[in-house]
C-alpha cells in the first residue's frame, strides 16, 4: 500500500498530459518542462532541461512497451515533481525494445543528497508499476489525469 500511496502523492493532475501532440523528443520534453514550471516544480527550466538532455544522452531512457522515463537530477528544480505524457502518436525514441514511445514519465529533483536519494526512490517505484502490462495499458489509454491516477493504481 506504501509503493502505492507514494506514486499517487507525486501525481499532478496540472502535470499530466493526455491526448498531447508532439512530434519528436525535444517537443515533448518540452511541453512537459513547461507544464513543471507553470506548476511551481521549476526554478530555472533552461537549466533543468540542460541536466535531462545530459542524462539523455548517457543512456536509453526509453524502457520498453512505449514508455520512457526521462530524468535528471537538476538545480534548476524548485521541489520534486513528475509530468506524465501520453502522445496520442508514438515519437522515435531510443528504448530497449527499439521501438518509440507513447507514455513518458518525466522526473524533476533536486542535484542534492535529498535528491539523489528520492531520485532513485521515484525510479524505482514508477518502474515497478511500470513492469505490470496492466498498468502500460491502462497509462497509454488515458484520456484524463484521472485516468491516468488510475492507472496507476493497479
């Protein structure tokens, strides 16, 4: 029930993007940086963006199933936040499957201690959810944040 609460608490439904129209990584990354901002989870997006494209381009982030789970530990982030994406067409992406994505789960936190260490705990909980066909299905047909909330409830 804790693994549970603990993805919910992080979800925000003024960061979650359904139904979103983007043609490729950067116009998504993008989109869902400024939704981050507009909620408050950003300081400084330029320099938030710098660290995930540095993340990027040290290993895939695309895990499989059309998900990825693009992330970075940043100055430029005010508190600890996720927007979630959910592209009503894939985009390239590079994944493990080599397939692109239509879900992306977008992590903001800090470049401190506290940060590394929520860092990791993030990752690990939405990739546990992430690892159940039940919870991809249900995420990449969301219409709503609702919805996506839901989904991961399962």
């Amino acid at each position: 029930m804790e693994e549970q609460a603990s993805v919910l608490d992080v979800i925000d439904a003024g960061t979650v993007l359904t139904h979103l129209q983007a043609h490729d990584k950067a116009e998504v990354l993008s989109m869902m940086a400024d939704s981050l901002e507009e909620a408050g989870y950003l300081q400084d997006k330029e320099i938030y963006l710098q660290d995930v494209y540095q993340r990027e381009s040290e290993g895939v982030t695309g895990i499989g199933g059309y998900i990825a789970i693009p992330h970075g530990k940043s100055a430029g982030v005010r508190k600890i936040g996720v927007s979630i994406a959910v592209l009503d067409e894939e985009i390239p992406w590079e994944s493990l499957d080599g397939q692109g994505v239509k879900g992306i789960i977008l992590f903001a936190v800090g470049n401190d201690d506290r940060g590394a260490r929520s860092h990791l705990k993030l990752l690990s909980l939405f990739a546990r959810k992430l690892g159940r066909e039940e919870v991809v299905h249900d995420l990449l047909a969301a219409d709503s944040a609702a919805d996506v909330r839901k989904a991961f409830m399962n």
